[in-house]
C-alpha cells in the first residue's frame, strides 16, 4: 500500500494546523478522519442517487437529496461529530456509518480482548476515558461482554469429534456471588486429543459439587455431542467420575494423576521423613513393569504402613486406575501418567483471572473462561510432534477403535 499523502500535502497539513507535538497530531487525524467520513457518505448518497449535485440533466430519479443529520460517532480518536446525508425518501443505507450506528472503531472488540486478560469493567471504563477519550461506563462495558453468552452457548453446545484417544480431566475454584454471600465455585475442564492429534477443549462447567450424578450429566451431554468413544481419561480422583465413566464410556480405560497421587501421599508425612518417603514411593511410579511396582508396593507399604496408613491405602485401594499406564510404552506413558497437561492450561486461565478476588454472577466467571479457552486454544494449530509414533502405538493397543476413525 502506497502513502495516503506525499511530502508537500503533509507538509500543508503541518503548516495548516500548526502541528508541533504528538497531540496535535492526534487532533488532526482526527479532522481528517471527519473529512474522509464526510466525503465517503456525500459519495455514497451520489451512487445511490446515480447523479451528481446539481447535475439535474442526468436525474432519473424522483428521489432528491433531503439536507444533513447531525449525528456524533466514538472512534479509537475519540468522539466525531459528522452530517450524515439524506434523502427525501428515506431510503439511503449508507454503508460507512450505518444507521443507527455510534461506534465506527473496534471499541467493543477492544472491551472484549480487555475483559479477556482479566481487567475488570471498572478498569476498562477508566482505560478508555484516560487513552481514547471516550466515556464507557462500567454497566456497558458489562452489556457488551454480555454479547459473549450467546456464543459460548453455542460453543459449548457444539458437536465435538467422535473420538478422543486421551482426555483430561481437572477442577478449578473461584469466589462467586450467591443471594448476598461469595461462595467457593468449581470450574470442570474437559480437554482431550483428536485422533489426528490437536489439543481441544470439550467443554467448562460451573457448578455442583461432584458426584456420580454430576458427571454423568457431564458425559451424556459429551456423547450426545457426538462423542463415541474415549480411549484413556486421565483424572486426579475426582469423586464419582470413575462410576458415570464406566457407565457411559464402559470401555474407556481410567489412569489416575500420578503426580495428584504423590501430593496426596506426602500430605501428613513430616518433614523429616518425607526425603526418604518419597525416594521409596518413586520405586513404584517408576518401575519398568506393573509386576516390578507392586514388588515396590509390597516393599514400600511394609516399611511405612504403621506410621503412614493412610498412604499406603491410598496406593493400594487405587491400584487399578493407578497402574494403567504400566501397560504402554514411554510414549503414551509421558501423556497420561500426570493430568499436566489440562493443569498448564488451568494456570494460564487462573493468571488471567486472579485479578478479580470474586465474580458477581456464573456467566461473568464463564465469559472469562471462555475468553481464556479460545485465547490459549490458538496456540493449539499444531498436532504434536510425535503424534504419528503415538498413534501407530494406539492402533496397536486399541485396534479398531481406532482405525474406524481414521
């Protein structure tokens, strides 16, 4: 794209408006602006009208020009005052500033992205006020992030894949108005990998406690979303989960988060024990072959069962969902041994959030964590590097389960 103006113009528009700092500038691109605005609308009207002011011998129309309407716009310069033109009928559409219209800049997409990295409506009114001159209360800052709920109903509606070779699945907790009271809210998350490899999130659900019912609702709606099937979720024991899996997804398989289940382990192990705890504890995790971590197990739970039986029954109560990652090879293994993955993505949302201490209401909390998934979620164009090891692997484990999606 060329220069809009060459040397001699801009150094007419300088002498013209006495430019001498920055913000004279701005002043002046703002009357330019008006200009530009003006002169496209006037033209607008003439190819709507199809003659020229004035030219009445090349008129074949019985619609005329009507004078201006004063009408006031918001624009990232701040507030213009322009002449919209008429016509005597009524039925000039102008395009460059529709009827109706009062914003011709990208403010509200701008309020949006804003409201997105966490600042709160307070925060944007004062931002616009101080950078754009432009007078936005907190109330419509809010009306505007309102424009979201629609969107994030349909994007949580939306139809998902029909399989998901791994999924993920971890809470987060916020501070959330209730009749008067900040009550503790869960955020479930639930990401999964495609078959071809990409990274997406399923879905986020505010609310309930856990529970069996809870989940199941959860899963019903994931598979009436399309969804057939789900090779291996990976959970941190989350409660009744493993119940409404088996229920919906019968022949998924269930791996607990290993690294949740250390940090459950060591919770009451004093300080002094807990060098030489966690040494012996890591013999099982890292064992070659189920058979040589319950060998560990064995060892592990005879040494410390007496001063930590808590632990141990923690280990030995969850073996089976524990153990499942003990089948495959070091590949799979690293992907779900540990829920770290959908825990990276749980931080970046809390980043973005902890700048509000509550939410006045669900859907203030939900726009935040919608904008925080799609965010991150273009980060996610790539399938992962060692996706086509990984998948031959699966076919192999999973057979047809696999290749009917391929």
């Amino acid at each position: 794209m060329g220069n809009l103006l060459d040397k001699k113009q801009l150094k007419e528009i300088i002498k013209e408006y006495n430019l001498k700092e920055g913000k004279d500038v701005v002043g002046a691109v703002k009357d330019l602006m008006k200009d530009i605005l003006q002169e496209m609308l006037d033209e607008e009207l003439e190819i709507d009208l199809g003659y020229s002011k004035y030219d009445y011998k090349n008129k074949k129309t019985d619609n005329s020009r009507n004078g201006h309407s004063k009408k006031k716009v918001r624009s990232t310069l701040g507030e213009v005052e322009i002449e919209v033109p008429r016509d005597r009928k009524g039925e000039f559409e102008p395009i460059a500033v529709k009827k109706h219209e009062k914003d011709i800049s990208n403010i509200q997409d701008l309020i949006i992205s804003m409201y997105g990295k966490g600042m709160t409506t307070r925060d944007i009114s004062e931002h616009l006020a101080d950078i754009y001159g432009l007078s936005v209360s907190s109330d419509t800052v809010t009306r505007i992030t309102d424009k979201l709920i629609p969107l994030i109903k349909d994007w949580q509606n939306r139809p998902l894949e029909e399989l998901y070779v791994i999924l993920y699945l971890d809470a987060m907790f916020f501070n959330v108005k209730q009749d008067g009271m900040i009550i503790k809210k869960s955020a479930y998350v639930i990401m999964g990998y495609t078959v071809e490899g990409f990274k997406e999130i399923l879905g986020i659900w505010i609310g309930e406690n856990e529970s069996a019912k809870f989940w199941l609702n959860i899963l019903n709606e994931v598979k009436n979303r399309g969804v057939k099937d789900i090779l291996i979720a990976c959970i941190d024991g989350l409660s009744g989960f493993e119940n409404a899996l088996k229920t919906v997804f019968p022949n998924t398989e269930v791996q607990r988060c290993i690294v949740h289940q250390i940090r459950n382990s060591t919770k009451f192990v004093t300080y002094t024990d807990r060098k030489e705890f966690c040494r012996d504890m890591k013999d099982i995790y890292k064992a070659s072959t189920e058979e040589a971590a319950l060998m560990a197990l064995e060892g592990f739970s005879k040494k410390w069962e007496k001063k930590y039986p808590y632990a141990i029954r923690s280990w030995e109560n969850n073996w089976d969902s524990l153990a499942t990652f003990f089948k495959y090879p070091a590949a799979i293994r690293r992907l779900i041994y540990t829920t770290n993955p959908i825990e990276s993505f749980n931080n970046a949302v809390k980043k973005v959030a902890k700048t509000k201490r509550s939410f006045p209401t669900d859907e203030a909390l939900l726009k935040i964590l919608y904008l925080s998934s799609t965010d991150l979620s273009k980060k996610w164009c790539q399938k992962m590097r060692t996706w086509s090891s990984i998948i031959n692997q699966l076919i192999i484990y999973f057979g047809e389960r696999v290749t009917n999606y391929i």
